[in-house]
C-alpha cells in the first residue's frame, strides 16, 4: 500500500495514504515514536521511542505486538540488513559512546549489544552483501562494518564532509553516498574498496534525509536550513553533476522516495525559534499545533 509512516514524538506514528492524501490512522500505543523499520516480509514495524522502549506492531492492522524496553532512553533510530536478517537499534546521544542493540527481524529476539567510540551516530547504511556502512557524525568519519558480527573493518576519514548524517549504498556503482552538514555542506561518493572520496558537490544546508533513485540515476537531499532540495544527476561510478535546487519549506528535512511512482515526500511544521534562555544556552524549537503539513513531489 503507498503509505508513509511518519513518526512524531507527541502524537505517535502516523499513517498517511499518499493517494488519497487522508490520515489512515495512528499506530496503536505510539506516542514517543522516534524512528520506524518497516519489514513487509515479516509483516512486522519496528519503532525506535524515545523512552528507550521499542514498539513492535502488525503493518496489516496496525496494533501493537510487544513493546519490550531495550535502554534506558533515547532510541534514536533503526534499520535492517537484509544480509544477516537482523534490525539494529541505535541509541541516541551518549557522553562517550553509541549503543547498537542487535535483533532477529523475525521474532524481535535481542541478539546482542555493541558499543561504538561516538558520540552521535546516523542512520546506517548496508550494502545487503555483508557490509554496514555508518557515520559518526561528532567524528566526521565512516565505519565499515562486517554485518555478521559489526566488527570494524574500516574507518575512513571524510575530509571536506563535516558532520555525515546521510548515507545510501549505490548497488550498481559500487560507492557510499554521503551528505554532510557542517559550514560547507556537501555531497560526497566515497570508493569502499579503500575509503577515497571520488565526488565532491555543494548542497543547501541542514541537510537530514537524502534519497538515491538508482534507476533515473538521480540523488536529492533535504536541506531543512535553506528550505531547499539539492538535485544531482549521477553520471557515471565518480560523475556528479547538479541538476536543480527546488525551494521547499524551512524545516523540511526528512524525505521519502516512493519507487513505484518517484514521487518525493518530505513533512514540515509550523514553528517558531524561542530566544535563548538566562544562561544563554539555544533553546528547543516549538512547533506550531495543527501545522503539520505533507509536501509531495512529482517529476515532471
């Protein structure tokens, strides 16, 4: 079914038709939903919740299966690898270290834990032969990780990508794709055979989500800062060339790509950017209530 799931921590995950543009519903026992996997081979989501719980739920029903506590808080994210079978949570921001806690995809059996020197780590990506690729975004550096049993294969220096949050595995050419924050945010496509950064490109800042259509050959970042998607044609293993920048909306930061019609969806709210408090710290943004808005994309 074309649906997004989008998680939002005070109202839970919500469910959108992308045809009908309607709400279908929200994800029973919800609230605090942080990052979802979806595994239609199993017929099983996997929520990352922000109170160190992780909720397990039907994709055909929607109800709930288990929430089982796997930290003490702060799950920030998951994802699955196709080549062991397993879903991995990642626990969010740590003093010192990040927490990888290992699952059976199937069941949702806790296999094992795995400590990483940082202290913030993005959404990985796996190659689905056997590799994990994950960046360390306080390091500005990349893992390469055995997928069977995450020992460290590799670690790479990023040099101009400060601040690596996005990453995708290009199947067909062999490279990691990065989008990086930093002063400069670019794009770069690393060789995984020996770490060495192949492209370098510009993009807007405030970039969170990126997406690769491996089949048009086209990469687009979401820029929340510049209220901009950065649209780069992929021209060969090592091409890049920019296409576009599509002005968006500030604060749309995540995207979605739907395969099957390639169309893009991002999400955004209305907010606001309080002044910083006595001790002169930044403050959280508050969001606007009921501004929640869906942006879809359509190629033309």
């Amino acid at each position: 079914l074309p649906r997004l799931f989008m998680a939002r921590r005070a109202d839970g995950l919500t469910v959108f038709d992308v045809n009908t543009r309607q709400v279908v519903g929200t994800v029973e026992n919800s609230i605090g939903a942080n990052g979802p996997v979806l595994l239609p081979e199993f017929n099983r989501g996997y929520v990352a919740m922000t109170d160190g719980t992780m909720l397990v739920f039907d994709l055909t029903t929607l109800k709930a299966i288990d929430r089982p506590r796997l930290d003490e808080g702060d799950l920030n994210q998951g994802f699955y690898d196709p080549a062991t079978k397993r879903v991995h949570m990642v626990v969010g921001n740590r003093p010192q270290r990040t927490t990888w806690i290992t699952l059976d995809a199937a069941t949702g059996q806790v296999l094992g834990r795995t400590q990483f020197d940082s202290r913030k780590m993005d959404d990985p990506a796996p190659d689905g032969r056997g590799a994990i690729y994950a960046p360390m975004r306080d390091t500005n550096r990349l893992l390469k990780l055995r997928s069977s049993d995450l020992a460290v294969e590799a670690d790479w220096s990023l040099g101009d990508c400060v601040q690596p949050v996005a990453v995708e595995y290009d199947h067909a050419a062999a490279r990691v794709l990065i989008g990086c924050r930093g002063p400069k945010p670019v794009f770069i496509a690393l060789d995984p055979a020996d770490g060495r950064i192949t492209a370098t490109l510009p993009i807007g800042r405030g970039i969170d989500g990126m997406v690769h259509d491996e089949i048009d050959h086209l990469l687009v970042t979401a820029n929340g800062v510049d209220a901009t998607m950065t649209v780069i044609r992929q021209d060969g293993p090592d091409s890049y060339t920019p296409v576009e920048t599509i002005f968006t909306v500030p604060m749309a930061r995540v995207l979605a790509l739907d395969p099957a019609t390639r169309r893009l969806f991002t999400v955004t709210a209305g907010h606001s950017l309080p002044a910083p408090g006595p001790d002169g710290k930044p403050r959280p943004v508050a969001f606007h209530p009921d501004s929640f808005t869906v942006l879809g994309y359509v190629r033309r």
